[in-house]
C-alpha cells in the first residue's frame, strides 16, 4: 500500500541483544518521525527527521538508542543492548515537511517489541 | 514542559448516543492542538486539529471538538456513535518551538460502543 511501511511487525528478543526496526515512510515525505508507546500509555517522541538529519532527537532515552536515515527515506532505528524496560511499541510516522507540513503525522501499524 | 490529560480511561456509550471525550492541556502560549483515533491493527490517524482561529473544528468521521482556552481544554465530540468508532482515542500538543514536529500525547481514552 502506500503507507508508512514497518517491519518487523513483531520482534521478540532477549536482554542484552541487538535490535533493528526499520520504517519506510510514504513516498514524498520528508520529514520521518518515531514515537515510542508502552502498555496503557500514549505515544512519546523519540526522534525527528528532516530529510537526512536528525532535527530533533530530545526524546531518546539514552544512548543506547540510534536511528538513522541515510538517504532521507527510509530509517532505521537502533537499540544496543536490550533491556527488559525497552519493551513496548515503537511507532514510525511521516509528514510532509517545511512550509507543506499540514500538522498531519502518518503513522505506521508499529513494531512491537519484547524483550524476555 | 507541556502535558496532556484525559482523565476518562474507559468510557462506554450505547450506539446512537452521543459522546464527549475530554482533555485538557497545560501549555503558556496558543498550542496546537490534535486528537487522533487508534483502532486494532491500524496505525494512529488524525481526526482532526486546531491551530488558531474559530474554536470550534470539525473532522473526519463526524467528529467535532471545540478549544476553550479559559479551561484549557480541547473536548473531543460526536452526535451520534457508531460501532466502528469502538477504539482508543489520544488528544495530544504540538511542542510550541518547533510547531507539530514533536508531540505530546495523553494517555488516551478507550471507547467501547455497547449496541
């Protein structure tokens, strides 16, 4: 379809592993965004895009946690070392950018992931 | 640092009646203001925003929801329910410096549709 595409949908792993969560927003979109949504919360910020760089970054909880986007279109996000408290679902969305952003935010289904 | 509250975790509306979800927001200046509708298996979509002028804004869906500022407050409303409109929905703020790039939402309200 033409939405925000992310895989893997589901990912379980054990503490201390390695993890990749990759998003591949809308086509046109320049501005690529990860939110974070643990059990009975809403979503919290993480990381902003804006073509290949990273705007904003304020809401990675340490380091970590990485994500880049090399070619300003798809992005990848990093976790080093799992950790049990990392579990939850992690949320891409995508928007037009600079003076075309409406304010919408496109999400994708989200990668959900467990940390045993 | 900006907040959003939705003190209603469950709500439960027969279907045909009407509905009211409220938030309220702690923010110095004009935010901007979004409510989004997450159903199973889909991602979050925008229902509808407010960013300045009339205060009252209409959505997708049927859905309406009116800015008060005096009580800091962004209610989301709809007439009539459906029973596809059973699904958690998020009120959240747009980060005022870098306008609706970074939001923060509420902990959102589930709503159940009972027939």
């Amino acid at each position: 379809g033409a939405g925000v595409s992310q895989t893997p949908s589901n990912k379980v792993t054990e503490k201390g592993k390695y993890v990749e969560l990759r998003c591949d927003p809308i086509s046109g979109h320049t501005a690529l965004y990860w939110y974070r949504q643990s059990l009975g919360q809403g979503p919290e910020f993480l990381i902003y895009f804006q073509g290949t760089g990273a705007a904003d970054d304020s809401g990675l909880p340490n380091d970590r946690f990485f994500a880049v986007r090399p070619e300003g279109s798809v992005s990848t996000l990093k976790i080093q070392r799992t950790e049990r408290g990392d579990s939850a679902v992690y949320l891409c969305a995508s928007s037009l950018g600079g003076r075309a952003h409406t304010g919408e935010l496109f999400f994708g289904e989200g990668s959900r992931l467990t940390v045993l | 640092a900006q907040s959003v509250t939705q003190p209603d975790i469950h709500i439960t509306v027969s279907e045909g009646a009407s509905l009211e979800l409220r938030c309220n927001y702690s923010y110095g200046a004009t935010p901007y203001l979004f409510w989004y509708v997450q159903s199973p298996g889909q991602g979050l979509q925008l229902l509808l925003k407010y960013f300045s002028g009339d205060t009252l804004v209409q959505g997708i869906k049927g859905f309406e929801a009116e800015f008060k500022r005096s009580q800091s407050s962004f209610n989301l409303r709809k007439p009539s329910v459906h029973w596809s409109d059973a699904a958690e929905y998020f009120c959240a703020v747009g980060e005022g410096n870098t306008g609706f790039q970074k939001l923060v939402f509420g902990t959102g309200t589930r709503l159940l549709v009972s027939p």
